[in-house]
C-alpha cells in the first residue's frame, strides 16, 4: 500500500506454506506491533499461533507506516484476502487501541483478549501500591459471576477514589471485557493469555537487525528465521511418527491410546487431565434414549456441578461434550470427559476429542 505520491505506507506478506499453517492451525492469532526493526522505525507486526507441537507457527508478517486504526484495518483486510477470508477464532493483542477498533471492525466475530503479560508491565508501571496492584490482578483471574464482578470493580474504584476518565485503572475499567476472566469464560484462547509467543518470534528477528537495516535486508533475515522454525518443526513431525510418549506400566488402554493419538506437547498437558480423574465423582445419571447426562464435581468443590453429555448409537459412542467446555477452549479434552470414558470402558478416545491442533 503506496500512498499518492508512492510513499510506502503498508507492506504484508505471507507464502503458501504459511497459509496451509493457517488453514490448520489459524484458530487463534496472537500480534503485536512493538518492535520497529528497520531503518525507518516502522511497526513489524508478526501474525503467529500455535502448531501441532505447541510450538510457534509463523502465519504472515507486516509492516505499516503510522499505528492507526485505517493502517490496521489494511492489514487485517489484507490477512483475510490471503487467507480465504477465513477469519480466526480469536485473537490475542497488545492493548492498541486503533488495534482494537480495526479488529472490532474488520474481525467482529473474533474473540478478543488483551495479552495478560502486557497488563502485568502496566500494573508495575501505573500502579504503586503493593496493596491496590494484588487487588487488580484479582480481576484478570477471578472466575466468579459477572454480577460479582461489576460489584467487586465499583468497590474498587470508589474505595481508590477513582474519578478520572483519563485514568489508566478507569480506562481498564472500559476495557475490561477484553481481559477479566467471567467475560472471556468459555471462549476459545487454546490455554493463551497473552502475546508473549509474538514477543518471543520479535526478539529473535531483533537479536540480529541492526538499527540501521534496510527493509530488504530485514526481509531476507525475516525469511531465515522462517526457514529455521519451519526445520525445527519437521524435526519435531519426525520425533512424534517414531516415537510414542511413555505412560505408566498400570495405564489404562484409554491412556495408552490417548499417547498414540496426540503429539508428545500436547499429551504431556493431556496427562493432567487423565490424572486429575480421580478427584472426580458421580452425582447424577440421566438417561434420556441415546444420550445418556452425567452428572459430576470435583471432591475438593463438591458444590459445582459439571455435566458430561454422552451420545451412543446401537451400543456405539457417536460424541461426548462438557460443560467446562475444556475441550472447545483449550482444544485437550478434560479429566470430566476421561473419567466417563474411563467408567464407561472405552478403549479409544473418540475423533470429537482430538481436534487438529494436538493430532499426530
């Protein structure tokens, strides 16, 4: 993107690789813009996620002249063109606001977080009582009810005396539904809170550009790095085809099937699952034709209910699904869903669990 006397004022790029990494793994998309690698100081906004090995997927990168929300708005139309307009299911952001408008615009259906370690910066850097900056992470990780929480979120202000418009705790106040924890509750994030994945891919790209780097050179160096990510994860692609992770010589078929299935990564985070199955227990059965609802809570929360749908046909699991939705948010199943494939003796983890994000 040129402007009328051909001034660069936007540049974006991807190759076919990248866009079958899309289509496999674009679900979510984590970018910023802090890093200005190039003699012209301009923004290098990256678009990374999170592969088969929960490893850092490069998507697309781009560059823009000024940080607003029409240069934003460019580059996402630009992403969704090459992309197949195929628009993710969340994004992870800095706390941009001309970010936040283009997304709002050109993304609406997207779930939006902002990245929790670039608030943890701005806690550090805005607040200055130990007191008032424990208080406030309270709301980035406190599960209770939205009710609650707007209660909770008034006390605080008025407690702090809090009147300023201008003020960096009212202007998260605003925003807080991209960041407190009952609002972004059953959304689909794959177990990401925050940036750092783009930050990492900047810091690497930063380590070895000079300040004075032409944009040329800077993308040559740009697809080096690219080459080197795309290597380490065919080395991984090989390492998972020959190899199986161990499980324990008392592992249930169910676990051992499970270590088949999903990359090493990604098992190692399945196993907690499977070993947290035994905190859970049986409250209620209800059977209902071909579905059958199960009823559980964790023994330590005897007072939150979960329920495990279970649908069969002719004696044959057809689907299972739960209400913490795990499954959808995070893309493992949960220990809820193991423990009613485990009392149901089920040998094999059903196809619905194994989303493409952890498969072989």
């Amino acid at each position: 993107m040129v402007d009328e006397v051909g001034h660069l004022k936007g540049l974006f790029w991807c190759d076919s690789q990248s866009r079958l990494d899309y289509e496999a793994f674009g679900d979510v998309i984590v970018f910023d813009s802090t890093y200005r690698t190039n003699k012209y100081n301009l923004p290098f906004v990256p678009f990374v996620g999170l592969n088969h090995h929960r490893s850092t997927v490069i998507f697309a990168c781009g560059i823009i002249s000024h940080e607003t929300s029409q240069a934003y708005e460019w580059m996402l139309r630009t992403f969704s063109d090459a992309m197949g307009q195929k628009h993710p299911i969340a994004v992870i952001t800095d706390g941009d606001l001309a970010m936040q408008r283009a997304i709002r615009v050109v993304w609406p259906d997207s779930n939006h977080r902002l990245c929790i370690w670039h608030i943890q910066q701005n806690i550090v850097r805005h607040l200055h009582d130990d007191a008032v900056k424990e208080e406030f992470r309270s709301f980035i990780y406190d599960t209770s009810s939205i009710e609650e929480h707007e209660i909770k979120w008034l006390h605080f202000l008025q407690r702090n005396k809090v009147t300023s418009q201008d003020s960096w705790l009212h202007q998260m106040y605003k925003m807080r539904k991209l960041w407190c924890a009952p609002y972004l509750e059953g959304r689909c994030f794959l177990g990401l809170s925050s940036n750092q994945r783009s930050e990492s891919l900047n810091s690497v790209l930063h380590k070895h550009l000079e300040a004075k780097m032409m944009l040329f050179p800077m993308l040559e160096h740009y697809e080096r790095c690219l080459a080197s990510r795309r290597l380490n994860e065919a080395l991984q692609d090989v390492e998972a085809l020959q190899s199986i992770p161990f499980t324990k010589e008392n592992g249930s078929v169910l676990e051992k099937h499970v270590a088949e299935v999903f990359t090493p990564a990604v098992f190692k985070l399945v196993l907690w699952s499977i070993d947290a199955v035994k905190k859970c227990e049986i409250r209620e059965v209800l059977d209902a034709a071909e579905v059958t609802t199960y009823v559980l809570s964790k023994k330590e929360r005897m007072d939150k209910k979960i329920k495990v749908r279970m649908e069969s046909k002719e004696g044959m699991l057809r689907s299972i699904s739960c209400s913490c939705r795990k499954l959808e948010c995070a893309g493992t199943p949960c220990s809820h869903i193991f423990y009613i494939l485990g009392i149901s003796q089920e040998e094999t983890l059903p196809r619905c669990c194994v989303p493409p994000l952890g498969g072989q």
